[in-house]
C-alpha cells in the first residue's frame, strides 16, 4: 500500500512537471512575438537615435520623446506599415489640423506622430515591406537643419545585427530557463517512479 501511494505522489509529481512544462513554452511561445519598443529622442534637431533597423512583419512601437523648446514630428515616410495607431502621453494637447494630419498618415500607412515641446508619444505600427525608409521631421526646415535618419525593414529571415528588444530583455535564455527546469522536475519525478 505505501509503495502505490509513493508511485502515485511520483506520478502525480511527474504529471505537474509536464504540465509546467507546458505551459511555460507556451508562456514563452506568446512572450518570443512581443511588441518591439524602441525609445527614440528628438531635440533641436535630431533624432537619437537616428537609423533604426526592424524586421518585416513585427509589430513595432517606437516610443518618441521630444525634448527641445519647439514642437517636432517623427515620421517614416512612405513606409505602408499595417495597423499603424499613434497616441501622446496624458495632458500633451495636439492642435486639431495636426492631429488630421497624423491621422491621414496613418491610415495611408505611414506612422507619425506629432508633439509640442518637452512631450512624449507613441507610434505602433507593423512594417510589411523590406526597404529603406527616411525618418523625418516633417515640420518645415527640420529635416533639413539635421532631424533625419533611416528605417530599414529587413525581409523575413534576415537578421540585423542589433534589434532592440522590449524591457531590454532577451527572451531565448528566459525560455532555455523555464524548458530546463520543466525537464528537470519531469526527469526527477520519472526517476523517483523507477526506484518504487
């Protein structure tokens, strides 16, 4: 009677290994296809940083921090992004005829995002075509005195040699990390069966 109820705990052990197990490459599966975010400052007149590079096919969401004493734009000309959707932090106020503006560009698929000076926004968008795109500020004068860069897009299966990652984290040790400890919780319960 006690040795079935030790297999019994082993195999119940065992059992809520596998499930873990499970579950954390799933976790992990779900956490590999984040939103990339990349901070990009502006000032008076550049963009830090100024080229940037994604794979097509991401989801993207560029973080713009505007920290001159003017208003500044970030936008990645004739891009064709899907999805693109744009927003500015609680309490920044966007003028209504710059506000259409950036909403013209993002259902053309072209992500901006416009902001008055000391402010923040976002751009979240899905680039699908591999190339390369100008970064610009698209207010008058401002890519001309310096606040341009590039947005390469490279094809499916190219690997850039820095993507920026969300939370400054990678995900591939997270997910050896969780598959390693599932294993050895499996392998031990299977092993305390075998002794029984």
């Amino acid at each position: 009677m006690r040795s079935s109820v030790r297999r019994s705990g082993a195999l119940a052990l065992a059992l809520l290994a596998v499930a873990s197990l499970t579950a954390a490459m799933g976790s992990v599966a779900l956490a590999q296809a984040p939103v990339r975010e990349i901070k990009v400052e502006g000032g008076d007149y550049y963009f830090k940083p100024k080229d940037i590079t994604v794979a097509a096919g991401e989801r993207v969401r560029i973080v713009f921090t505007n920290v001159g004493p003017i208003a500044h734009e970030l936008e990645i000309s004739r891009l064709g992004a899907k999805d693109v959707k744009w927003s500015v932090a609680a309490g920044v106020s966007v003028p209504a005829d710059e506000k259409k503006d950036v909403d013209e560009h993002a259902a053309r698929g072209t992500p901006e995002v416009w902001l008055p000076r000391r402010s923040s926004g976002t751009v979240e968008f899905t680039p699908v075509n591999p190339g390369t795109y100008k970064l610009e500020c698209g207010i008058e004068g401002h890519e001309e005195a310096g606040m341009v860069g590039t947005f390469t897009v490279l094809a499916a299966g190219q690997q850039p040699t820095q993507l920026p990652r969300a939370g400054g984290l990678p995900l591939a040790p997270l997910a050896a990390g969780a598959a390693g400890l599932g294993m050895v919780l499996a392998l031990g319960g299977l092993a305390l069966l075998r002794r029984r």
